[in-house]
C-alpha cells in the first residue's frame, strides 16, 4: 500500500491557486453596441458575428399566436 505524503499548507495552496474565478469576456456588437458574451448569440438583436441567426420577431409572433389557441 502507498504511504499518504504529508501536505503542508503551502502545497494545498498552491495547487488552489488555480481555482479562482475568473471574469467573463463580454463582447460588444458592432453594430448595435450591445454586450454578450464571446461566441454566443446576441439575444437582444438575434446576431452572430456580424449576420442574423435567429428571427427574434418572428418567434415572439409565434409564441404570441399559441397563447392565443389556448384561451
């Protein structure tokens, strides 16, 4: 059987040194100037890098419609 190293406390700090949080990268549109985050669709305009991804317009409408059917 392996015999178990002591670890003094900076040994265990050390190997926590890397467990910290790191901020997000935001990034900005260009052509709106709003903020999301790096490789991510812009929720608000439906963009990414720069062409249109989602019809956000068209999916609120469809949504709206269902709500409608059901009451």
């Amino acid at each position: 059987m392996v015999v178990r190293m002591r670890h003094t406390r900076a040994h265990t700090a050390n190997r926590r040194s890397h467990h910290a949080l790191k901020s997000k990268n935001l990034s900005v549109d260009k052509e709106t100037g709003s903020v999301h985050l790096g490789h991510h669709i812009d929720m608000k305009t439906g963009r990414y890098k720069g062409r249109q991804v989602l019809n956000l317009v068209k999916k609120a409408e469809k949504k709206q419609s269902k709500s409608k059917a059901k009451a």
